[in-house]
C-alpha cells in the first residue's frame, strides 16, 4: 500500500543565514502576533517556522490529516498554524522549517483542549484565501529556539501553565528503557534522562517514541569529547507526585545535540569553564518512574499518620496513611469510566462506539480506565479513598479492559467480582490533603502512590504500635482496643459500639471488628448538618446500616446499629 506520508524540507542553520534569494519586506506594514484575535481574518505576519510537523491519522498512522506549524515573529511570539491536507500540498515546496515568510489571511480558532503548543489565547488556520511569500532569512534575528530556564518550568507547573517549551541541558544521567503502549495500542517505548542547568539544578525529561530513544542513543556512541548538550524543543511541562519534570509530545517534541544556535553554544561555553565534564560520562540511573514508591518507603523514614489525624487535618498537604481496605464504592460513580483513545477525555460508550466531544473523534473500543473509591480503616477512624487508573492496576494486577472482558456483562456501577482479592489487604498509601476533603465538602481523598508491599507494611507497622485495630469479643459481642473494652475506652480517639445483631453472622465472633461486608460495596452519603457519613454495608447478609460521625476537631466515632 502506497504511503501517504511526506517529506518536511529543513533548512540547515547555516545555509538559513547564508540564503538571500528571497523577497525583503523592506517597510511592509505587518501586524504582531501577540496581537492576533478572532475579531478579523486579514491579519499580515512577518514570521519563522519553529517547527513543522504531520499529524497523523488515529487510525491510520501511515497517513496524516493535517501539517501544524509553530510560528515565530521578531518579538519572540509564537502561534500555532494548521494547514489541513488538502490545502498542504499548493505549499509543501514553499514551507521549510526555519524559513522566514510573509503569511496573509487566517482562520482564527481556540486551540481547543489538546496539547497546548503555545501560550497564544488563539491558532490559526489556513484557507482559500491564505497566502505565503518567501522572505530572506536576514530579515529579522530569528532562532528557532527559546529558552526556559529549568526555574521557569517548576513557575509554569505551579502556576498551571503547560503549553509546549524548549529547555537545554547538560545530559548527566539516563533510565532504561521501558517499552509502553501508545493511546491507539501501538507498541513504542519511553524512557528518561536528567538536565543539569548551568547552576546545578537538575531536570528530568521522559522521551517517547521508539525513533527519539534511537536518535539519542545514535548520538551517545559517537566520540566526542565535548560534554552532550541536548536541546529539548517543544517539551511539555509536568507535575507529578511533587516532581517537576518535562516530557516530549508524539508529534511537535525533537531532540537536537550540540546545534550551532547562540544560545546552545554560549551555554557550552560556560558549562566548559566549570571543568572537564566530558571525562564524568553519563551515569546510569535506577528506573524512577516504576520504582519512586519504593524509594520513598526504602528509607524507613517517612511519617505514617494515622486517619484519625487526617480527619482533623486542617491544611492542604501530603501525607502517609496505612489501612486495610474493607469496601468499596461502586454504586455512585462506576468503578471504571471509557475515555477516547485520542485526548483521553471522558466519553459515552454505548456498544463499543463513541465520539468524543473534546476533540471530535469517532472511535471503536474505547480505553477503559479505573476510578474506584474504596473504603479504608486502621483502627482510628475510616475515610474513603479514591484510587485512579495506574494506582489500582497496581494493587489489583489487572486493567480495567482485562476486568470488564473477563465479565462482559458487568456494569461500571456493579461490583466485580475480582475486588475480593482485595478484601482484608493492607495497604500504603500517600494521600492529598485538599481544602475541599478539609471543609468537608467531599470526603474522598485522592491517592497519590500506593504500595501494598508486604516488607513496607512491616517495616511501617512498627510506627503504628499505639494504634489499637479492633478487635470483637466473643462472649459480649462489644468492639475493644487491645483488650479495652470500647464503651469505656478514653485514652484513644474512637469509641466503637457493636450490637450482637451486628456480629452475628460472623465466624463465631472472630476478627478484628472490621466486618468484610459480603458484596464489598459502600454507598457514602453526607449529611451536611451533623457531619454524619451513612454507608448501608451489607454486612455478612445483614441489612445492618453502619454510621461512622466525623469530628474534625474532636474524637471519631463510629457506631453500628
């Protein structure tokens, strides 16, 4: 089958600044792009292509539907430019990246809710009547590059500012590399290496892509004894689990090594005069993505707060928690949701088709993903937690998808039957702490990490020596706390009262008081004027409610009638 791809003309940065057949704009009147709006369609910009890229077709990779640019004009400024396929072809042997050009007449669009590949409120669109004359490339400075400092990223990430950027760096270190599956179920792979900043400071940056990670590695076997600077064009800022880092895009990112910018070889002078680099390498550094978890805990040192402490938590923060998992929260919301395959946003599966709203897609089998609250108690109190997609794959081993085929008639709203593995089990857990979970505005905490590591729950038990899980006795049926009876329990911070109908139904009256109740399903509802939580558990067959009160300043209470 013939290709449809095309090939993207480069101009060499030399032979860019050594061209002069071009038109000169001379005094032509042209309008800024930060200026530019929806108001008008005749906008006039004098500009450099930054980048020029296809956007393939989801569904068929080989083809593409349309070529986006990245434009640049004398003040810095940059827009994205779209030229759909049909209109590509009158411009194909005129556009070259890093050409200067004379651009007329644009459709004016939001860039949607995509990746954002500029910080402009606006992208433009070409159409019938946009025109494109050549200019020289002396007919302003222009560098295809624009650096933000390392500082800059961790402002955009707090300030929640995540279109695309160029950082540079001095590569120090690197991960393996991990293969991964793409949003349309393409094998590729990914993997990580580390920026050092002339001050010290230290960025990671995740490449994805199969022909990325080779271009990197291609470089890495030639000799040269200069230190590897890399530029990463067109990276996207990301936070997660309190870390600042950069990643590439499938489409718009490139990696360039030592290029003839200004800016790229000024940065190696300096970083010259710090010393011999070349001669340090590039250190091998142990996988963080799958294993941050476990470097985190490995140190013993981390503080585990109990849940009683959480609920009477009154600022925004990140904390530990260990608990056993003891139901589950599927009648509200659904365990899993569908999400397209192409912007990952929410969408409405009905018979394995959907189109999604966001970006327009119409897709097959869409991507199931978990969402799943679950009830957790140590012995002080009981909270709900909300485990996402990657934490739950982790304590549950499976996919959302290899859940669902395993039971094709299974609602997002039923229970699965899977989830009993996950009864009784005790977990880690880093929490975040928000102001809405503070004011009691919604009780569900999100999961950060997790880890149910059986070495870390034990290392992390010896923590919780003054913690009293409960604990049923058989003669009176009343809940205690290592031997206390509950009612009368004072030195703690939960006080507990079973009735006999309560218990029963269990195994001659053994355990810790944590009824596992037999569907594994909760339904939490708030009763905003006295901050009590009701949550019907079907406790062993029983139609038993439990109460559990919440007091944000005083002890937690939970009782069972």
């Amino acid at each position: 089958m013939e290709s449809h791809k095309i090939t993207i003309h480069k101009l060499d940065y030399e032979e860019r600044m050594a061209q002069a057949r071009a038109v000169v704009v001379g005094n032509l009147h042209h309008d800024k792009v930060a200026d530019v709006n929806a108001s008008k369609l005749e906008w006039n910009l004098v500009v450099g292509i930054v980048r020029m890229y296809e956007c393939p077709l989801p569904s068929n990779p080989s083809d593409f539907y349309q070529v986006d640019m990245i434009l640049q004009d004398s003040e810095g400024d940059r827009i994205q430019c779209s030229i759909p396929k049909q209109t590509f072809c009158f411009f194909k042997t005129l556009l070259q990246e890093f050409g200067t050009y004379n651009m007329r007449d644009f459709i004016v669009q939001n860039p949607g809710r995509g990746v954002r590949t500029t910080s402009h409120r606006f992208k433009l669109s070409f159409y019938q009547k946009t025109s494109v004359q050549r200019l020289s490339t002396q007919t302003f400075p222009f560098s295809p590059i624009r650096i933000t400092p390392f500082t800059g990223v961790v402002a955009m990430t707090e300030a929640r500012q995540f279109h695309l950027i160029d950082c540079i760096g001095h590569v120090v270190g690197k991960e393996d590399v991990f293969d991964m599956v793409t949003r349309n179920g393409d094998a590729s792979k990914r993997m990580a290496v580390y920026l050092q900043d002339i001050e010290g400071r230290k960025m990671k940056c995740t490449l994805f892509g199969s022909e990325m990670i080779s271009q990197f590695h291609s470089f890495l076997q030639r000799d040269n004894v200069e230190p590897v600077v890399m530029v990463a064009q067109l990276f996207k800022p990301n936070f997660y689990l309190d870390e600042t880092s950069i990643q590439s895009t499938f489409n718009s990112s490139q990696i360039l090594f030592n290029p003839e910018y200004p800016e790229v070889m000024q940065f190696r002078e300096r970083l010259l005069a710090l010393g011999d680099l070349a001669s340090q390498g590039i250190a091998d550094v142990p996988t963080q993505s799958q294993n941050s978890v476990s470097m985190e805990l490995s140190g013993g040192s981390i503080n585990v707060e109990t849940i009683e402490s959480v609920l009477n938590m009154n600022e925004e923060k990140h904390c530990w928690v260990m608990g056993k998992m003891v139901s589950f929260d599927c009648e509200v919301k659904g365990w899993y949701y569908a999400s397209c395959r192409n912007c990952y946003k929410k969408v409405d599966d009905s018979k394995n088709v959907y189109k999604c709203t966001t970006c327009g897609q119409i897709g097959s089998k869409p991507m199931l993903k978990y969402r799943l609250n679950v009830i957790i108690t140590d012995g002080t109190g009981c909270i709900t937690v909300l485990l996402w997609n990657s934490e739950t794959t982790t304590v549950l081993g499976k996919t959302a998808r290899d859940v669902k085929d395993s039971e094709p008639d299974l609602h997002p709203t039923s229970y699965a039957k899977v989830f009993d593995c996950l009864m009784e089990r005790k977990i880690l857990l880093k929490i975040s702490i928000e102001r809405k979970n503070i004011s009691n505005v919604d009780p569900v905490y999100t999961v950060l990490k997790v880890s149910d590591d059986p070495a870390f729950i034990e290392m992390y038990s010896s923590q919780r020596s003054n913690i009293y899980e409960p604990e049923v006795s058989t003669s009176t049926g009343a809940a205690s706390f290592g031997g206390v009876d509950a009612d009368f329990y004072l030195g703690g911070s939960a006080v507990v009262s079973l009735s006999k109908d309560s218990i029963s139904e269990s195994n001659d009256g053994e355990g810790d008081g944590l009824e596992t109740p037999s569907k594994g399903k909760a339904v939490v509802e708030e009763n905003a004027g006295n901050g009590v939580f009701t949550s019907p558990c079907d406790v062993n067959g029983s139609s038993n409610k439990q109460e559990i009160k919440i007091s944000r300043r005083g002890n937690t209470k939970r009782k069972m009638d």
